[in-house]
C-alpha cells in the first residue's frame, strides 16, 4: 500500500472515531442534560454502565472507562455511578471497567489527576492478569490532587484523602487520610 493509501486509511479510521466519540457525548448530553462534561473528556466502554444521579461537573482531560460487553480483559463488565453534586476536576481517571464498578456518592470534590480504579493488572505469580474490585466513596468525600485510590477500597461518608496519596486499604468515615500507602492522620473537625 503506498504512502497515500496508509494516510487516506488512517485519516477514514480517525475520522469514524472522532464521529463515534461526537455521538456518545450528544447521547450522554441527552440522558443527562443537569451534568456538564467539558471539552476533552474522554469516554471510553459501553456508556449505558455510565450513571450520573444528578447534576455534576466533569472537567476536561478526564477518562472516564466504564468497560464493554465485548473486552474480554474486563470479563464484559463494569460500571461508573456519579452522585449529585460532584466536581471532578481536570485530568483524572476513573476506571469502573470489570466487575465491580465504580460508585461515588453525592458531593464528591475531586482534585485534579486524581485515579480511581476497579482493577489492576495482577503483579504476583499465578495471579490472573487482571484484579478487579469494586471501589465505593461515601457522600461528601474529598479527594485532592495526584491521589490513587485502589481496586476494593471503600471511603467511608465525609472523608479526606490528602494530595498524592495511594489508598489501599477502606477509610473511615469522617477521617483524613494521607501517605503511602495511605493511613489515618486524624478526624475532621466538626462544625460547631
């Protein structure tokens, strides 16, 4: 194939993706016309397993993967579930592809590259090339800059996860958590 055909061949492919991906986001702007997805965010899976229960803001370079029926790495699952009132800042990943899924409650503030993730490839000998496990954040939960938070962590309602921390294991409610891994720094001070 010359030059020309390869171009001709990649620009057509490029061109069906961007009008599939052009498609999903007016699909999902109907569903859901109280969230705004900025310019840039990436969707990626079987946008039917994607949930939005009220208004929210997704920023821009964002991926947001919900799995799909037909990727055999994620044993056809997966889900994302966003409660009303969430922020989710610029550049973050959440992965809710496998079983399990992703849920957020409502109010969640998430700080820019941020990664929530459902699965992970598995690291230890004669374990399966993928680990899946559902993660759960509670209602008003933050979540600030540059933190990962792993596959079967579940973050109790009103938690703090501090900037760059890597959460692997459940947090309690009403704590602020930070390090890596993460452990538990203190409880958030109530209103009086």
């Amino acid at each position: 194939m010359s030059d020309m055909g390869r171009f001709a061949k990649a620009f057509w492919r490029q061109l069906r993706q961007e009008l599939r991906y052009l498609s999903a986001r007016a699909e999902l702007s109907a569903r859901y016309p109280q969230v705004k997805l900025e310019a840039g965010v990436v969707l990626k899976g079987d946008l039917q397993r994607l949930r939005f229960y009220g208004s929210a803001v997704v920023q821009s370079g964002t991926v947001l993967h919900v799995g799909d029926a037909k990727s055999e790495w994620s044993e056809g699952c997966g889900s994302i579930e966003i409660g009303a009132g969430a922020v989710i800042s610029p550049n973050c990943v959440l992965y809710g592809a496998g079983p399990g899924g992703l849920r957020i409650g409502e109010r969640f503030d998430c700080g820019p590259g941020v990664g929530i993730f459902a699965s992970r490839s598995g690291i230890d000998a004669g374990e399966r090339a993928h680990v899946f496990a559902p993660v759960i954040i509670g209602d008003d939960v933050i979540v600030f800059a540059n933190a990962v938070i792993s596959p079967g962590v579940t973050i109790g309602a009103g938690a703090v996860i501090a900037a760059g921390a890597v959460v692997t294991r459940d947090v309690p409610s009403g704590c602020v958590v930070g390090g890596a891994p993460a452990r538990v720094l203190r409880e958030r001070r109530r209103e009086t």
